[in-house]
C-alpha cells in the first residue's frame, strides 16, 4: 500500500539579525497543529564559518544558485532544541528535521537526545539528515570533513542499535562498544524514523536503503522529481530493499494569481501529478500569516485543500 499524503511546513528557527524573541515560531507551530498540518520542519546549523558562498557549491554538499539565509553571525535555534519546546505546546503535529547535521553530534548522545525527545512528544519525532556543505562546522567540532558520510553513517548506525537492542554492541573499526544500555527506547516501532537528504547518487541510496524512512531530495535532484524519483528507487533496489514504502519530500507547486497571491485552488490541481510519480510529502511554502488564530485558520483552509486533492477528506 503507497504511504498516506502529507503535508508539511517550516518553522523559521533562523535569524538574519537579534529577533527579540521567538514567539512567531511558537505561532506558527501551534497554529499548524491546530489546523491538523503533518509535519513542522526545522533546519540546523551549529556554527558558521566566513565561506558562505560555498552553499551554492555542489561539489561540497551545496545546492547550485543557493543562498545561505543568513549571514556569519545570523541567529540560528539548535533544532532538537527548539522541537523539544515545540512538542510541549502542541499534541499532534509530527516535528522534523529538515536535515540535522547528525555527524556533529556524538552518536550515543543523539541517541538519547532523539529517544527523549520521541518519549515526551508521545513518538512525533522525524529525523532528517544529511552531510551538509560547510567545511568550518565541521573543524570546528574537531571532526574531518572529507568523511563526514562515513561519520554519518556511523551515527545512524549507533542510533538504530541503542534504539532497537536492549543490551546494545556496536564495532565498525572505528567506534565499538558491548553490553551498553539505553533506556527508554523510542515510542515509535524500530525507533524515530530517519529520512536521508541528498542528490541521486550511490552513497545516499545506500543510506537510504540501510537506514531510511524517507527521501529528502536535494539540489539538482529536488529541481526535477520525475527523473529523480525512478533513479532512486532503483539505486535502493541495487542495495536490496523495496523502494516503494519510503516517503518522498516535493514541494507543494504554487500557482499565482495575477497579483502575485497563492492561487490555492489551481495549486492543489498540481498535487495529484505529483503523487503519481512517487511524491508522499509536501512541504507548503506559503505567506502564512504571523497571528496565531489567523494562521491556524489559513491553514485549515490548505489542509482541507490538501486532503481534498489526494482523497484524505
């Protein structure tokens, strides 16, 4: 059976300068809950170098044309952090990375932080990763850029034992350790799902085949669906899993009027195209409006949309 229709969207836990407070990201999360939205999505930085420009790099992680949101010394909320708060203040919405730069954090803690975090929000947590770009976050946590893949997967690794083993070992060569106990587990079966960003290449699809949920595509492969979802599949197919239960992330095609607004209407006519070619998650990137009851009720008005176009109603 083909996974359920979602829809999702972001929280700004980001800054360009001192916001004075982060009331509208608590707005707009207990607005979406409210209005029965699926998914709210934060992104993650720790620290910034001075390279920003090496976001629009590919060849590092990058994304061609991209631009990172905010300068050296923008304001940025560690993103377990800021969902943990979240999940305090809402009671149904499922709270994600959109991605958690996992490596930097060492595996056993995210382990825990992650376990807890699914406990106390009654087993909502998505866990979205991915490698990232910039080199400086990395030698900053003492950590090798070259092979942050390797030290990702060796983090996802470590989370799914402790998750799913009650007297948990672990050897990759680099990392061992025997007769480790974590408690509590996970809510969720098999521990929190863990979505895999990335182009279409073998490393992610073998990422994605050994640990993923879920697709988060990214540059070039997010900018064209419909090649990259068959080449995905079929590189998770190489690795010895059946493709068709992960959830993919799309963007919600937005249509304009002739003022500039969401034309939502003619926008849900695009979504079951979309569905068709493989997309199970959509992230809305819409003007929101920053009140709470204002947002809570544009946003039951996208969510009845949604469930209308994809048969949810």
């Amino acid at each position: 059976m083909a996974p359920v229709p979602r829809i999702s969207i972001g929280l700004t836990n980001y800054s360009a300068d001192d916001p004075g407070g982060w009331q509208p990201l608590v707005d707009r999360a207990c607005a979406a809950d409210v209005a029965g939205v699926d998914q709210v999505v934060v992104p993650d930085h720790v620290v910034f170098g001075e390279n920003l420009e090496a976001y629009s790099r590919p060849e590092l992680g990058g994304s061609e044309g991209g631009k990172q949101p905010t300068g050296p010394d923008g304001h940025w909320l560690e993103p377990l952090t800021a969902l943990t708060y979240v999940a305090a203040l809402t009671t149904q919405v499922r709270l994600g990375t959109g991605i958690l730069l996992a490596a930097l954090r060492r595996p056993v803690v995210l382990a825990k932080t992650a376990a807890t975090l699914d406990v106390l929000s009654g087993g909502r947590l998505d866990l979205g990763v991915g490698v990232g770009w910039q080199r400086e976050e990395y030698e900053a946590a003492g950590l090798d850029f070259a092979t942050r893949g390797r030290a990702l997967d060796r983090s996802l690794a470590v989370c799914q034992t402790l998750w799913r083993e009650t007297r948990a070992s672990f050897d990759d060569g680099t990392l061992a350790f025997a007769g480790i106990h974590q408690m509590p587990k996970p809510v969720q079966p098999g521990g929190v799902p863990i979505w895999v960003s990335g182009t279409v290449n073998a490393l992610v699809a073998r990422r994605l085949a050994r640990f993923g949920s879920g697709w988060i595509p990214w540059g070039s492969s997010a900018g064209d669906l419909a090649a990259a979802i068959p080449e995905i599949r079929a590189g998770v197919v190489e690795n010895g899993r059946d493709p068709y239960d992960l959830r993919i992330v799309g963007t919600l095609p937005v249509v304009r009027d002739g003022d500039g607004r969401p034309d939502l209407a003619r926008s849900m006519d695009g979504v079951p195209a979309l569905v068709d070619i493989g997309v199970t998650d959509f992230r809305a990137n819409l003007p929101i409006p920053r009140a709470r009851d204002a947002a809570a009720e544009y946003l039951a008005d996208v969510v009845g949309r949604f469930r209308r176009a994809v048969g949810r109603d």
